[in-house]
C-alpha cells in the first residue's frame, strides 16, 4: 500500500519567521530632557506636550509597517536620561537592531556626550553591530547660524562612527516621520538580507497512511482511518 501525505504542520518545528511579522528593536538613548519621548510622540501619536515631563526606566512603543506588502513591526524602546536610571536602560539595549542616539541643539554637551551613549549601547551588541544614528532635536530653536554650526559639528561625529546623522524638530514635525521611516527601511533591509544568508532549515513532516484498522495513534479524517507512520 503506497503512503499518502495527508497534511504536514512545520510551525513548530521548523524555528521559522517567514509567517511572522518581521520585527527590529529600536532604543532610543541621549541625556535627560533632550527631547527623546517628544520625538517617539510625535511619531507614534502625532501630537507634542510642552508639559514634560522625564522618562522613568524604560517606555515602550510598537509601531506597524507594510514594506513591499510584506508586514514589519518595529519596537521603539524609549529610554531614560537620567543617571540614576542609566543602569536600568543598560539592560534593555541588548539585541537593538537600530540605535537612536539623540542630542538637543539648544545644549552642545548633550552633543558632545552622545557618542558616549552610542558606544556603550553598541558594545553591548558586539556580536552584531547595531545601525546607528544620530539626531538633533529642537532645531526650531536655534538660529540658523547656530544650527550650521553645531550641524557640522554633529555631520563629522556621525561619519567618525558610521552613523547617519538626523536634524528633527518634535513641535513641527519637521523630519520625525522620515527619521522613522528610514530606520523601518534600513531594518528592513537589513533582516532580509540575513534571512537570506541563512541556511534552509528541513521541517519535520508527518505522513498519515490510509489503513482499515486504526492504531493506537490513529485518527479519522471523514469517512478515512489512518494512523501516523
């Protein structure tokens, strides 16, 4: 009697993410009242609050995407900037696909400081180098000969680090949804290519042969018996 493959089930078996929303963890770091929770509002719920008000540990945000009509979430970790919580947002950058590095440009220490918060988060990915950026907020509120000035600054700091360098303005808008939707792109791509570089996983699969008596495993499909070989 010849085997009939009846149905195979590989869910469970295969470790597969292909039927699965594609995900990238993105944490957001940068001193205390740069604007980091402003920006991740004003993408996430289109709006600003002038009430600010500090992170405490760590927010977290999900935001869902369509990328050649294939679905891609990403999880916007809001970290905090004070000190005193620094040692809790340490141990959420772990597995960051894309690290945010934010500064303020109304404070050029925060500037100056960001690179710290880069490399600590980057070297706790050392196994797979996250992809870095970095981004100016409140640049509504400087003057253009200021905001040329510290610009530069922040472009050569970028490159030194191979980061890509963002100016974003929270009140207005101004940037934040290109901002987010290159880090969407770029995560995209980059978790494409390496679903591509992996090798094929075989999937167990379960035959059901047709038999007059049913097994101990047997089931009944219709008017059929079969048992599992």
């Amino acid at each position: 009697m010849s085997n009939r493959v009846v149905f195979v089930n590989v869910k469970k078996n295969c470790n597969s993410i292909i039927n699965d929303p594609r995900l990238s963890k993105v944490i957001i770091l940068g001193d205390v009242n740069v604007g980091k929770t402003s920006v991740v509002n004003r993408f996430c719920r289109q709006s600003f609050n002038f009430n600010y008000k500090a992170t405490i540990g760590v927010d977290f945000e999900i935001q869902h995407f369509k990328i050649l009509k294939t679905p891609f979430n990403i999880q916007i970790w809001d970290t905090a900037g004070q000190e005193r919580f620094r040692c809790i947002a340490a141990a959420y950058y772990r597995s960051a696909h894309v690290v945010v590095t934010v500064f303020d440009f109304t404070n050029i220490n925060s500037l100056r400081n960001s690179l710290d918060w880069l490399n600590e988060a980057t070297n706790a990915n050392s196994s797979l180098p996250p992809l870095k950026f970095l981004v100016g907020t409140k640049k509504d509120l400087v003057t253009d000969s200021v905001y040329t000035k510290i610009e530069e600054i922040a472009i050569k700091m970028a490159k030194s680090v191979e980061a890509e360098y963002w100016a974003v303005s929270s009140k207005t808008g101004d940037g934040v949804k290109g901002l987010f939707f290159r880090i969407a792109a770029l995560s995209f791509e980059r978790i494409i290519k390496q679903e591509m570089e992996m090798p094929l996983i075989k999937c167990k699969t379960l035959i059901l042969t047709q038999k007059n008596d049913i097994g101990k495993k047997g089931c009944k499909i219709g008017d059929k018996k079969c048992y599992i070989k």
